[in-house]
C-alpha cells in the first residue's frame, strides 16, 4: 500500500500534463495562456484558436483518455479470466467482428448502393459506428453462447481465436471483390484514430464510457478469485460460468465501444495490465483495475501527441504509435521482474 498512493498521484499529473500538453502542442501555436482562457469560457482573441482547442484538440485528447483507459481495464479482464499473458481485447474476435461489421457497409455500399460511404460524410461516419457496434455485439453474443456450452478456458480461447480468423478472411475477400477507393477508405479506418470523435459523438463516448467503465470494478471480486484458478474460486462459491459471462460481457462492450468511435486501436489492452502490474507490484484488482484505467488513459495520451507532433504532415497512425511506445516500456518491465501471477 506505500507504492500505491505515489504512484496514483504520479499516474494523474501525468495525465493532467499531458493532458496539457496534446491542447499546447499542434501545427498550430496557440499560446498556453490563450489555451486556460478558452477552456474556462473567456474566449480568446482568435476564433480559429478557439475552434482548434475546442473542436479538435480537447474531443480528441478526453477520447485519447477514456479509449486507453477501457481498451486497458478489457485487456485486464481478458488476461486475468484466461489466465494469459497474451491474451488481449481481441483475443476473443469481438474487434475483428466490429471489422467486419465496417468492412460490409464500407466496402459493400459502393456496389449495392451506389454511393460510397466515404462520400457521406457525417451519415457516413454513423453507418459505420453503428456497424461496428453491431458487428462487435454479434460475435459477443455469440462467444457468450460457445461459453455456456463449453467448460474450459482453452477451448473458449481457441474458439475466439479462430471467429477472428474467420472474420478477417471474409474481411480480405471483401476487399479483393472492392473497389480501390472503398478499400483505401476501410483500411484508413483500421489504422485507428482518435481524431474520429467530436462534438455530440465526443459527449456521447465519454458518458458511455463513463458508466461502462465504473461498472467493470464491480467484477473486482470474481476476478481476484478466477485469478487464483476456476477449482478454487467454484471452492469458494463462485459460479465460474456465470462470472465468466459476465466479464466477458463487460470487457466485450468496452471493446466495441471503443472500436466503433476509434477503429481498432491496437496494444494498449494487451501492454497497459503487465506495465501496471510491474508498477504496483500486486495481483489484487481492487488495486489493478483502477491503476491499469490510469496507466492506459496515460499511455493513450503519449501515443496521441507523438503521433500529432510537429514535424509530422497530419498525424502518424496510432496503432504505430502505441507499439513503437509501448513495446520498449514492457520489455523493460519484464527484464525487470520475472514472475507474473495468473
């Protein structure tokens, strides 16, 4: 309990600074003074100034925040349920069916249509939310129902794995019989943004996520005992099964959530649980869950500057990014503490 208080104060100014600095830093200078002017209502001498912080650079950073925070408590979940290190948000398919959900409407609209979604512009951007939603929910629904039939873990594992296999083949069909326009347009959606979501949709995201997110601490105690194995936590009354459909559930919806506003973001849920593992030093998840939120929604905003800073003409693809940041920080966890609790 002495790490956790530091490192939870450490964890939110950092996120507090860069939260800073992703509203400072841009194409745009903008001086700081102007930036805390703006963001408490007073306006600043430019319109443009204000349109920039408050039409881009805020939707995407609070997006940034709440996108890292639950694609990281999901891949806790995942991790802690299956009892794998690699095991991640997507290890179950659920994100490659929010794919395929977009791939039919993004790469079919054109032919059966006759009007590219990409050329719609906010009803577009809707379809295709709502298409990976209901993409993501269906493959979850229909884990949950493999789930209720099986009983170990591997099998359910190996299940999801191969529904992700069976959803990216039908994904790369579609893009062979795709126009090329169609194709570039699918393909700019999977290297994930966060500069997807503003205005309304950027309110909406947040008070879903918001909700979802407080929700997945009431799952603390299922998880501490699945951690321990599925034998010893039905000894102590649990009902394996049911936990398990239930965290499933809840890291399911994260994931879709997330996929539909963002595209899929890759390696924060499955890097983000073992850098806050390594930091706090504990198994219990009334500690993990929150600190894995934080660290995630911290990492979600280092990828979101580097991949939008200066230098750079328009912005780098995140899931680049996260993977050029994130990997070196847990080879470095892993070099230092050898022995992981699952």
């Amino acid at each position: 309990m002495r790490r956790t208080l530091p490192l939870t104060l450490a964890l939110l100014v950092i996120i507090v600074v860069m939260l800073i600095v992703n509203l400072f830093i841009g194409s745009v200078k903008i001086p700081l003074a102007d930036i805390c002017r703006i963001l408490v209502g007073a306006g600043s001498e430019s319109e443009i100034w204000t349109n920039i912080v408050l039409s881009s650079r805020l939707p995407q950073s609070l997006t940034a925040i709440v996108a890292g925070a639950g694609l990281a408590v999901s891949g806790l979940q995942m991790q802690t349920v299956f009892r794998n290190p690699l095991a991640g948000p997507s290890i179950l398919g659920i994100s490659n069916g929010a794919s395929l959900g977009v791939a039919f409407v993004v790469l079919l609209s054109g032919q059966l249509g006759g009007v590219a979604l990409s050329h719609l512009g906010y009803l577009g951007d809707a379809a295709i939310s709502v298409a990976a939603i209901i993409g993501a929910l269906a493959v979850m629904v229909l884990i949950i129902w493999i789930s209720g039939k099986v009983s170990g873990n591997v099998t359910l594992l190996i299940i999801g794995v191969m529904i992700g296999y069976l959803a990216t083949a039908i994904i790369g069909v579609l893009k062979f019989l795709s126009p090329e326009e169609e194709v570039k347009a699918f393909v700019v959606w999977g290297l994930g943004s966060f500069s997807r979501v503003s205005g309304d949709k950027m309110l909406l995201f947040v008070g879903v996520m918001s909700v979802l997110l407080p929700l997945s601490f009431l799952l603390v105690k299922p998880l501490n005992a699945l951690m321990l194995g599925d034998r010893y936590a039905a000894s102590m009354g649990l009902d394996v099964r049911r936990a398990r459909r239930r965290i499933i559930v809840c890291s399911g919806v994260l994931v879709a959530i997330v996929t539909a506003y963002c595209g899929p973001i890759m390696f924060i849920g499955l890097a983000v649980p073992h850098l806050a593992r390594g930091l706090y030093r504990t198994s219990d998840h009334l500690v993990l869950l929150p600190a894995t939120a934080l660290c995630g929604a911290a990492l979600a905003l280092v990828c979101n500057f580097i991949s939008r800073m200066p230098g750079f003409e328009g912005a780098l693809p995140v899931n680049s990014v996260t993977a050029l940041v994130g990997a070196p920080v847990i080879v470095m966890v892993l070099l230092r503490r050898h022995k992981y609790d699952f």
